[in-house]
C-alpha cells in the first residue's frame, strides 16, 4: 500500500513537472535595459538643461555667496598677519554671516532641484513603462524582465532598441 502511494505522489509530481515545462517553454521573455533606454532618450539631457533654467537666478546667487565666502576666508587667511583684531573679527563675522546664508538658501534650493528631478524623471519612467506595455501587447510577451534583474540574457531577447523607438513615438 505504501509502495502504491509512493507511486502515485512520483507519478504526480512527473505529470506536473511535465505540464509546468510545457507551459514554460510557450512563454516569450524579453529583456529591457531601462536605465539605458532611460539614458538613451533625448528628453533626459533636456530634463537637466530645464532644470538648470528653472533654478538658474537661485543657483547663481548661492554660487555667488560661495565664492564671497572662499574670497574672505583665503583673505582672512593671506593677510591675518597684517590685520588688526578688529579686522579680523569683521571679516570672521563676515564669513560666518555667509555661510549662514548659504546654508539657509543652499539647502533648500538643494532639495528643490532634487525633487524637481524626482518628478521629471518620473515622468519618464511612466513613458518608457508604456512602450514597454505596447512592446510587449505587440509582440506577444508575457514576461518582460529588467536587464538589471538578469544575470544572463541573450541578444534575442533584448528589447531595448524596440522599447527606445516605441518612446520616442509616444512623443
């Protein structure tokens, strides 16, 4: 009896082992490098040159105050000697008067910037996720893995190119 059991849980296991196979070799797999696709794309050199823009009055005024405080501190620094205390004092007072600045606009103009590129490049990422769907509804994949997730894929299943052109038709 036992013997029996073993032979139908053996045959069991075979016969699903086989249909799982089976249904595995009729699945399409592809691969998509999306941090190249990403790359690849005009729209993300631009998304940094708009950004630049965006921000430029802010970053050139917290550049401004940078090189003002390199220019008291290396002053500060080349004519100490000559100085009086008071005139050092001023220009210490002056230097911690500038990084104040600089850490008050700084900071947040820091934090701006980032996630004005959080959002941006989202937007890209929700392009590239929609050639990715039409690549895929096209061509009948049923599994579309990220070339970062895969230790080994071949050429074939790369769809990288098609994705790369299906983006920039979105557009």
């Amino acid at each position: 009896m036992k013997q029996l059991a073993k032979h139908i849980v053996a045959t069991a296991m075979l016969g699903s082992a086989l249909v799982s196979t089976s249904v595995m070799a009729e699945q399409k797999i592809g691969v998509v490098d999306v941090q190249g696709v990403f790359q690849a794309m005009p729209q993300a050199a631009e998304i940094s040159n708009n950004i630049q823009l965006e921000f430029k009055d802010q970053i050139d005024e917290v550049n401004q105050l940078q090189k003002d405080g390199q220019f008291f501190a290396e002053r500060l620094q080349r004519d100490a000697a000559t100085m009086s205390e008071q005139e050092k004092k001023d220009l210490q007072d002056k230097i911690l008067a500038v990084r104040e600045k600089l850490a008050e606009k700084g900071q947040p103009l820091q934090q701006n910037i980032q996630r004005r590129s959080n959002e941006e490049r989202n937007k890209l990422l929700g392009l590239i996720k929609q050639a990715i769907d039409a690549v895929a509804a096209k061509e009948g994949y049923d599994l579309i893995l990220n070339a970062g997730a895969v230790s080994f894929a071949k050429d074939e299943h790369d769809l990288s190119e098609k994705v790369l052109s299906q983006v920039s038709s979105i557009n």
